[in-house]
C-alpha cells in the first residue's frame, strides 16, 4: 500500500500551504499546493452569528422509521431494511451503510461530481450562476470550499442553491488545510447553534466534510484521536449527516485511511473516509490497487479530489484519471473532480491547469475537464444518477 505521495494541495489562494514540504515517496520535495485560487478574496464578510439562519423547519425528524435487521446502527442511520419494493420508511437524512451511501428513502447513491472553490467567487458565494452550469453535466453533487469566517445565512443560501439545481452539497472548511493543530477550530465552527440550525434544516440531503487536507505529517494515532473526538463533538451538538473525513497528508494518504479508518468508522459508522489522488505516482495500476485494497476492507472510501496530473511538477506526473473513472464503476467508488474553474486554480496555472472549464460554464469545458463530465465512456453524464429524493423531493 506504499505510495510515493506528493505534499500540496491546500487551495488557499493567500496562504500557499505546503510549498517546500518533503514528499514520503518518490518526486522528492514537493512544492505545490493544488487548486489554489487567484486573485480571490477570503474570507471577508465577516462572521455572522445567526442572522437570517433558518432554525429548522421543514426538516424531516425521522419518526416512523422502522427497526427492523440489516441497517447501519450509526447517528442519524436509517434503522429499517432501506429501499425495494412497496412502502420506504424515510429516515432523517443520507446514511453510510457498510461502505455505501445511501438516501433517506434508502436508495443507493455513488457520488459523481465536482469541486467548486464559491467562497471566492467574484459575484459572492451563493453558489450562482456556478451550479447551474455544473448541473448540465448531470452530476449529482458538488463539494463546496466554505470558510469559518462566512455566515450561517450564507452557509444556507450556498446549500439552498446547490439543492435548487439537484445537487447533493457536501460542504467542507478549507481554513485547517495542511494544518492539523486547527482541526478542533472547524469542529468550533460547525457546533455553533447557528451552523447547526443550518445544517439540521437541511439534513435530510446534506453531506457534511469535516475540513479540507487538515495536516501534513500526522501519526495514525493522533489522527484516529484528533477525529474521534472532532465526529463526538459534532453528533453531541445534534448533527446527524454523514461526515466526510479526508485523509492526511494534503489528503493523499490513503495508507493512514486503510490502517485507521476502520477505527474510526466502528466508533461511528455514518461516515464517509475521502482520499485526494494528488499522488506522484498516479498510474493506473497504483490507482487499481488502492481502490481494490479499500474495498476489499470494506472501507466506505470516496475520491475527494484528482485532475489530470499531480500538483507536484505539475505535468510531470500525469494522473491516469481515465481508470479512476472506470474502476469506480466497477467497484461502485463515488468521486469528485477539482475543480469546476469560476474560480480560477493558480497551481500548475502554466502546466496543465486544473480547471474544468475556461469560464465556468457548461460550454467551456475544455480538455480533461470535458472527458470526465461529458465524453468518456465512464464520465459523469455517463455514470451519474441523481436518487429520486433529490429529483422530486419526495420518496415516492
């Protein structure tokens, strides 16, 4: 399971985090950070507390679920045998059941989507025109890049607009990115009452990530530690969505997800473990063997993050993105690309850019961006089923 991993990926467009760290494999010292934007602004607007937060209503509490065998036992899981025929027992929300996602109808959903970075979108960050234009590819979520200095009120709107165009929103905090000693400052954020309310008025379609690539150089004790109590801390505050929780190492290692990550999902199984494939190596063959290898553990693993190369040298290391998305057919492995491009991306910006789109639009898909939502035989309009939930609201 060894890989030669490359550092970066933090996406911050003001703070490149990562630069000069030394990679623990092959490619040497890495200097990239991935993803990150420029000319943004983050950050301003300040921390609202509460203002214009819905508090609730219209969230489904979850009563008349049923009890009987075969369902995850997790916060906020559905207790019942999930979908089929006849009658669906709903529950409050998305829950993980072994290493699957499922709705709150209890259909089946693997993710096929991409990253947005809205928090510096030049119009704000509400998320549009941004999500109507990632919704012509049929995807069925968009990972959201969110600060702990927005709002609540804009944290609600985000996920309103994301929702308003059949998108599942998984929201994540960039601002520990590579910086393992802040984990405990997004858990602040996300146990605040008026983030909560957020989060519990939208719970029946929400995702939530903890925090982006928090940490570069974290041992799997510290690790399994600092995250157990981050995931008790956040159901204890009343939140019962799935947690996505992305690995260490700028998010590549996926190593530490195979040795831990059954720990943590016996301490909670309503989680989602995500690794970023910004690997040195990005071979088909590397890719073919750790996605067989979390399988096989029955890990509920996603991919979070990957492009057409590493961040690292850039172009340099070509990322086979083409078996990525055929393997996680066949092995039913969600995935996010990064990222969507409103929101221009500064690593590799002369090397192969990241960006999805010229302009953010449907229309300016270009190159990578366009095979893997829109011409490959495995591409998201290919591959992507939005759960009847999402496409009509209702179960039935």
């Amino acid at each position: 399971m060894a890989l030669g991993l490359s550092v970066g990926c933090g996406d911050d467009p003001d703070d490149q985090q990562g630069s000069g760290q030394e990679a623990t494999g092959a490619g040497g010292d890495a200097s990239g950070t991935g993803g990150g934007a420029t000319g943004a602004t983050s950050g301003s607007g300040g921390d609202t507390s509460g203002s214009g937060a819905t508090t609730g209503s219209g969230a489904t509490t979850g009563t008349g679920a049923t009890t009987g065998t075969g369902a995850t036992t997790g916060t906020g899981a559905t207790t019942g045998t999930g979908a089929g025929g006849g009658d669906v027992e709903e529950s409050t929300g998305f829950s993980v059941r072994g290493r699957f996602l499922h709705d709150r109808c209890g259909e089946k959903v693997l993710l096929r989507g991409v990253n947005e970075m809205v928090v510096w979108l030049s119009s704000g960050p509400d998320g549009l025109p941004e999500f109507e234009e990632i919704a012509k590819t049929g995807a069925n979520t968009v990972r959201i890049v969110w600060l702990a200095t927005e709002s609540a009120a804009g944290l609600d709107q985000a996920i309103t607009n994301a929702l308003s165009q059949k998108l599942i929103p998984i929201v994540e905090l960039h601002d520990a990115t590579g910086k393992w000693e802040l984990l405990p400052t997004l858990v602040d954020y996300w146990t605040r009452s008026d983030v909560v309310a957020v989060i519990k008025k939208h719970e029946q379609n929400l995702l939530v990530n903890i925090g982006n690539e928090v940490g570069d150089q974290v041992e799997n004790a510290a690790w399994e530690a600092g995250y157990k109590q981050a995931i008790t801390r956040m159901r204890e505050a009343g939140i019962t969505v799935p947690l996505i929780i992305d690995a260490s190492k700028w998010g590549q290692n996926i190593d530490q997800l195979q040795a831990v990550g059954p720990a943590l999902v016996a301490h909670d199984p309503n989680i989602l473990l995500s690794v970023h494939m910004w690997w040195v190596d990005g071979s088909g063959a590397t890719i073919t063997k750790e996605l067989e290898e979390s399988v096989a553990l029955n890990l509920p693993l996603m991919v979070g993050e990957f492009a057409q190369h590493a961040v690292y040298e850039c172009g340099q290391h070509p990322f086979d993105y083409k078996t990525l998305l055929a393997k996680s057919v066949e092995l039913e492995v969600g995935w996010l690309a990064w990222s969507w491009g409103a929101v221009e991306n500064g690593d590799c910006k002369e090397d192969g850019p990241f960006d999805m789109t010229t302009d953010g639009t449907f229309a300016g898909l270009t190159g990578w961006g366009r095979e893997v939502a829109v011409t490959d035989a495995n591409s998201i309009q290919k591959t992507s089923v939005r759960p009847h939930s999402i496409e009509t609201g209702s179960c039935r």
